[in-house]
C-alpha cells in the first residue's frame, strides 16, 4: 500500500525550469537594485511588483512554450528562421550583460562573506566563482537540477528579515495596491530599474534551455511533433512559471518591505551594493537580519551565477551548432562547458581592474535594456511562426498579453535613455 503524497510534496516535483529562473531573478544585483528602491524610496514603489508580475508570467511562459515545442533553444530558432545579423547582434548584447551581471554578482557574494567572516573578499569572489564553475560542470544534469531547485529556498532568508524588521503592515499592504505615482526623474528611473531587473532576457534564455534539457532527459519529443501530449505539459509550465514568478515577486516584495521599514525609516536612502545594504542593516534592524540578508547573497549568488553563465553558454553554442546541453560529458561539450567557464571567470575578473560596481550595474541594465524589448519580440514572432510551433502556436489571449508585456519593456528602455 503506497503513502498517498501532500499537496505541497506533489506541487514541489511538478516544478523546476520556471521555479528557478524565477529565483535567479533575484541575484546580488537584482538584491542591490530592490534594496536601494526601498531605501530611496520607501513603501511607495511597491505597487510596480505587483503590476510587473503578470508581464514576467507571461513573457516566461512564451520563452518556456519556445523550448518546450520545437525542442529547440532560442537562438537556434533565431538560427533557423530569422536573419544571421540578428542572431548575432542578440547573443553578443546577451553575452557582454551576462558577463557584467557575473562581475557584479560575483563580487557581491565576496563581500558578503567577508562582511560575515571576514578575510580577503576578492579571493572570496574568485573561489566562488571555481566553485560555481566546477558544480556544473562536473555535476550530472539530474542532480545538478536538483541543486539549483534546493538552492532556491534560500531566498526564504529574506521572507525571514521582514519578520526582524519592524514593519508597519497596514502602510506596506496597501502600498501593493494604492499606485503612488510622482512624475519626476529618480521615481521613473526607478520604475524602469524594476522593471530591468524583473524581465531580463538572461532568463529566456535559461528557460528555454531548461525545457529542452528536461525534454532529452526525460527522452520525450518536443511538443510540436507530437501535439496531442501537449495539454498536460503546456500546464505543467504555466503552473511551474506562475510559482517561480510569484515566489520571485515575493522575495523583491520582502527585500523592499525591510529596506523601507528599517533603513529607510531611519534615513539610510543611498544603497548602492547589496553587501552595504546588509551592513547598513545591522545597527538598525540587529545582527540576525544582517546575518540573514548576507547569507541570502551569497545564497542566491549560488543560484544566479551558474545560471548567467549557463543561458549565456545555450546562446554561444545555438549560434556555433556546439553540442550545448548541462547533460553532456565534459569531453562530449567541451566548447558549450569552456563558455561556462570564460564567462564566469571573466565576470570574477572585472572585480580585479578596479570597476565600480555602481557602474556594472548601469551599463548591465543599459544592454539588457537595449536587448529586452526586441528580443521579446523576436519571441513573440517564433510563438506565432507555424514554422517554429507547428499547430501549437502561442493562443490568441497569450499573443495580446505577450506584446503588452513587450510594449511596456520597450517603453521602459526608451524612459531609461531619455531620462539617463
């Protein structure tokens, strides 16, 4: 007689692609990003979560539906069906944002190990990133999935800090649903940050990727060839992606809620890093909420670094016709795993030539908001390709919402030039 299952255990083993892409939203820079609009800005910018959240559900669920019906990457369907220029426009812009993203993730989670425990925070920053690169490439695909989807409980860490902080709920709950919009510079800029840090196409690229690994690993066929198995994979992502987005909106939600009611309060309003977001927490909110906020850096640095790397190793490798898959021996990809490596090590590196880590993070979201918008429209034009999808092509109701999301980020993108 078999033990019947929770509903917890049951939903935990139907998610992963979705659940930890929406995780790796919230990396070190994201974390840094999040911390500075609560301190800046109090509780008045939570709103943009909640209104950012069904554009993130639903340009994910489009980068998912691409890898998981044609059994394909996105830039192989670039590959396939649109112009060479364009492919490689795309994943160089990818490529220089991934590495910048690297450089300021790895040096967050350096720091804060050495706000923890002291010692040289640059050598803290070059083992992390030894250490991400040896995990995948040495891990098989199956346990090193099974890594990444543990590793995402360590955001909870921030869920914790809320519960440190002093947090007057009734102004923070109604702050989701009351919009208060000032039209003045740093509020736009900050809305379009949010934004930038919420949708990023690093993330499509890894979903994709993802949905195509668990397809060769489950020896199943991509959707498009065989339609009629369609149905229960379809809402095995929409689920997976709506709890990977809702869980990365919460962790954004919990960071601001304690940067607000805590820094904020006490006129701390100037973050740049999040390494001097968790020391600024410490006279202010104790040493447990530091404690916790620094391990959560360093947490989700675990998460979103092999996750940089990886979208940016799928994209190279699309483009060349490389064996591309996490699920590859070493000497069966080596080209696909050299990528992971130069990458990471080349973003570790920015930490050793004196760059500003304020300015990383500028000039990341300056391509990734050059190449947000007309990427998510590339993907939009795959969805409805019958040549890419088949009869399987992105419904009618997902197609309106697609391209509001992508109106919304290219309105975004145009607001961050004109006001920078």
């Amino acid at each position: 007689m078999t033990e019947a299952k929770s509903p917890l255990l049951l939903l935990w083993q139907r998610l992963g692609p979705g659940l930890v892409t929406g995780a790796a939203d919230d990396d070190p820079s994201g974390i840094a990003t999040h911390s500075q609009i609560g301190a800046q800005f109090g509780f008045d910018l939570c709103w943009t979560f909640v209104f950012s959240f069904p554009l993130m559900v639903v340009i994910q669920e489009v980068a998912a539906q691409i890898g998981s019906v044609t059994g394909r990457g996105i830039a192989h369907n670039l590959r396939r069906h649109y112009s060479p220029w364009l492919l490689r426009s795309v994943v160089t812009l990818l490529l220089v944002a991934n590495i910048i993203n690297l450089g300021a993730d790895l040096g967050a989670m350096g720091a804060a190990l050495e706000l923890l425990i002291g010692g040289p925070g640059q050598l803290y920053t070059l083992l992390f990133g030894v250490v991400c690169i040896v995990l995948e490439v040495w891990l098989s695909y199956p346990r090193y999935a099974a890594v990444l989807k543990w590793t995402t409980l360590t955001l909870f860490s921030y869920v914790a800090v809320v519960f440190v902080a002093d947090v007057p709920w009734g102004i923070a709950l109604e702050s989701l649903f009351v919009p208060r919009i000032d039209i003045d510079g740093s509020h736009a800029m900050a809305m379009v940050a949010i934004l930038g840090t919420t949708i990023s196409p690093y993330l499509f690229f890894w979903q994709a990727g993802q949905e195509v690994e668990e397809q060769h690993r489950h020896h199943a066929k991509p959707l498009c060839v065989s339609p009629k198995t369609a149905g229960p994979e379809l809402a095995r992502i929409r689920i997976d992606t709506i709890v990977g987005m809702a869980f990365s909106s919460l962790v954004s939600l919990a960071i601001v809620f304690a940067t607000a009611a805590t820094l904020n309060a006490h006129g701390v309003t100037d973050i740049a890093t999040s390494a001097q977001a968790a020391e600024a927490l410490r006279p202010i909110a104790g040493v447990f909420a530091f404690a916790l906020f620094a391990a959560g850096i360093i947490g989700t640095g675990l998460l979103a670094v092999p996750i940089l790397a990886g979208s940016a190793a799928y994209a190279v490798s699309e483009m060349f016709r490389w064996t591309g898959s996490l699920d590859a021996r070493p000497n069966d990809a080596r080209a696909f795993y050299a990528t992971i490596a130069v990458a990471t090590l080349l973003g570790a590196a920015l930490n050793f030539v004196g760059l500003d880590p304020v300015r990383s993070l500028y000039w990341a979201a300056v391509v990734n908001g050059v190449l947000a918008a007309p990427l998510m429209a590339v993907m939009m034009l795959i969805v409805r390709n019958p040549r890419a999808m088949g009869r399987l092509r992105l419904s009618q109701r997902m197609t309106i919402w697609g391209w509001g999301a992508t109106a919304v980020m290219a309105a975004a993108s145009l607001a961050f030039f004109v006001l920078s």
